[in-house]
C-alpha cells in the first residue's frame, strides 16, 4: 500500500515538473518575442531558481531586456543586480541610474532606494537633502521602508530638526500601512516600542511598549527579542517568567548577541528558586563561574537564604575573576554602594571597563556615567558619549534617553 502511495506520489511530482517546464518554456518564448511582462517572470525564474537552474547572469539579461522597455520593477531587479553584483559586475554608478529612472516613473522601492544611496552616498553624490525628498514621495505611497527611514530621521535630527513626535508618527504609519514581511516593519515595532516605554514623542505607555516589543521580536527582530527577555527577567523569579525570559534570550542568542548568551548561560545555570540553598552548597559553592555569580547574586538579594554582602562579594569576585561579565558589573554595583566591603571608585571603574569591553550595555551605560561626572575616570564627554551610543545599540533605554538630551545632541 506504502509503495503504491509513493509511486503515486512521485508520478504526480514528475508531472508538475513537466507542467512547469512547459510553462517556463512558454514564457521564454514570449519573452524572446518582447513581452515585457514574460521577459520579467523569465528572469525572475532564474534569478531565484525556480524549475531552471539558479542563473544571476541570465537573470540580469532578462531584466534589462525589460527594464530597457518601461518595466518598473525589471529596472529595480537590475539596479539591485549592479549595486550587489549579482550576475554583472558590482556597479553603484549603474545602480543609481536605473533606480533614477524607475523612480521618477512613480516606483516607491525605486524612491526609497534612491533615497538611501543620497544619504550613503553610493554611486551619487551625498544629499540629504535629497535623501529626505525621495523617501518623502515613497512614503508618500505608504512604504514601509521609507517611513522608518523618515522617523529615524526626525529621532536623530539627521537633514531635519529634532522631533521625536513626528518620528513617532512615521513610525505609526509605517505599522498601519505595512504589511508583516515587508522590509522595515519589525524595525518600526521595535522603535514604537522603545518610544511608549520611555514616553518619548508620546505620553509613557509600558503595556503598549510591550505588545509593539513582543510584534517586533515574534517578526524576528533580535533587538526586541533581547528586551523582551530583559522584561520578562526583571517581571519576576517566577518560573513562568524564567521560561519566557530564556525563550526569548535563545532566540536572541541565536542571531549572535554576545550579551543574550551570558544571560541565557546564567538562567540555564541557575538552581531552582523555590529550593533553598543548603548550608553545605554555600560553604563549598559552584566551581563554574554562571553558578558562583547566581550563589554571590542569592546572596546579595537574600533569595532563599540569608542575606550576607560580604559572602556575596566573594562569590561574585571568584565569577568576575573569570572574565564573567555579568558578575564584573554586579560586583562594581555592590562596591560603588559600600555593600560588602569599603567604596573603592577605582575598583568600581576596572570592573566596569571589563564587563563594558565584553559588551554589556549596563556597564557600558555606568562607564559612560563615571566619565561623564569625572569620577573615578578621566571627566571626557567625548568618551563618554562613545560608551552611552555602545549601551543605546544593544537597546539601553537609559542611555537612549541620555543620548536624546539637547547638550548631548551638541556634542554628538
């Protein structure tokens, strides 16, 4: 009966593949005739490969036989072709006429992307002046893209005067418009997001910063899947909460997040927090160094056993000797508040440079602090306007918010 089945199902694959080499056949014929529309699905077929071999070549010869006749979408396929080098020599000159030509027909992609070699200045000439018209016209058509593109602009004040209302609105209109496979659309989740739980440009809404982080990190944004793991690690020690935190760390982990593997190697590492700690596991201790942070971190909150800062401090000091970065930062933080040995600022500082080295965005954000005041640290802006953007790009609210503030816009 199984063999019947498979053979069945093997005859009817042959005839799809039949049927859809006949039609590639057609196609192609069409195409060889001049019909624009053929010409397009014929290099569309071997630029992804679908039931003729993968051929950028071929491709890139189709596409311009279209795009040489008026076909939009064919002069965006080819100016992508150029600007990748895909199948042709990689070519911004080349690039950058054939997305002028599509969009000045009307082509929203075309405008975006026009808009984006202007202010990179790849095969034209830097403008953003320029910039800003072309994603205006395509956002204009309600693309996402050049929306986000417009919000970021007005977030950062870049061509434009600084409104973070207006960026908040590109931004809305970039979800409302968009559709959840189009380019830019998680990104515009991910920075509503951020907005609503800072309350910048819009009045400070956690439940909605939430959802919009939780949209962004289920489309596979990475930034919002490391805040959401944050959150639901902050909610609680619930095991509920635990599990999502680590769910979402994973996933973060998985797009290469330095910072979203320490934290899941600490929870994967942690004991169960509704089991008290012995006398014996606090006496003898973990040998590895995500086990002697989570004993000094139980320790030093008084999780399930009794509260004692000096013990912390040893388990935490054994974990940061190990390059552990996590534990660094938490030990700088009890020794800046006296807790467990006397305030040492220049110990404080060592420890936060090497956990800020190894990437974490807390310790890069308390560094930047300590130079910012002087203390502890060499008093520079410049270095500490260098540490406060490293802790804004792994998605430090604080130091996004420190960063948004009118004396720092003049410095950076």
């Amino acid at each position: 009966m199984s063999q019947g089945r498979s053979g069945a199902l093997g005859d009817h694959r042959f005839v799809a593949e039949m049927d859809a080499l006949q039609k590639f056949g057609r196609l192609e014929k069409a195409a060889q005739l001049g019909d624009v529309r053929a010409q397009f699905q014929v290099a569309h077929m071997y630029a992804e490969g679908e039931h003729v071999a993968q051929d950028r070549f071929r491709a890139a010869q189709w596409f311009r036989r279209a795009a040489e006749q008026g076909h939009l979408e064919s002069q965006c396929r080819l100016a992508a072709h150029h600007a990748e080098g895909l199948g042709v020599p990689r070519d911004p000159f080349e690039a950058a006429g054939w997305y002028r030509r599509a969009a000045e027909a009307g082509s929203a992609d075309a405008q975006c992307a026009l808009g984006t070699l202007h202010a990179r200045g790849h095969g034209i000439a830097t403008d953003r002046q320029e910039a800003l018209r072309w994603w205006t016209l395509a956002a204009d058509q309600g693309h996402v893209q050049a929306c986000v593109n417009l919000g970021v602009s007005h977030y950062f004040g870049r061509g434009v005067p600084r409104d973070a209302e207006l960026a908040f609105t590109y931004y809305g209109r970039a979800v409302e418009r968009g559709q959840p496979d189009a380019p830019g659309y998680a990104d515009a989740h991910c920075s509503l997001a951020h907005m609503y739980c800072d309350g910048i440009g819009v009045p400070r809404d956690t439940v909605a910063g939430e959802h919009h982080y939780r949209r962004a990190a289920e489309l596979g944004n990475g930034t919002a899947q490391f805040v959401l793991g944050k959150l639901h690690l902050e909610a609680s020690a619930l095991p509920e909460d635990r599990a999502q935190a680590r769910y979402w760390f994973g996933l973060a982990a998985a797009q290469g997040d330095s910072e979203a593997r320490r934290h899941l190697a600490a929870l994967e590492a942690a004991p169960d927090p509704e089991e008290p700690l012995s006398g014996r596991e606090t006496r003898s201790g973990p040998q590895d160094a995500a086990g002697q942070f989570l004993l000094g971190q139980r320790l030093a909150s008084g999780d399930s056993v009794s509260r004692n800062d000096r013990e912390a401090v040893r388990w935490l000091s054994l974990a940061a000797e190990r390059a552990h970065a996590p534990a660094q930062y938490a030990l700088a933080r009890m020794i800046d508040e006296g807790r467990g040995q006397p305030r040492n600022v220049l110990e404080v500082v060592r420890l936060l440079r090497h956990a800020a080295s190894a990437g974490h965005a807390d310790a890069q954000f308390e560094l930047g602090l300590f130079h910012e005041r002087g203390e502890g640290a060499p008093r520079n802006l410049s270095i500490a306007r260098a540490w406060f953007r490293k802790a804004a790009a792994r998605g430090h609210l604080k130091a996004l918010r420190k960063l948004e503030k009118r004396t720092w816009w003049r410095v950076w």
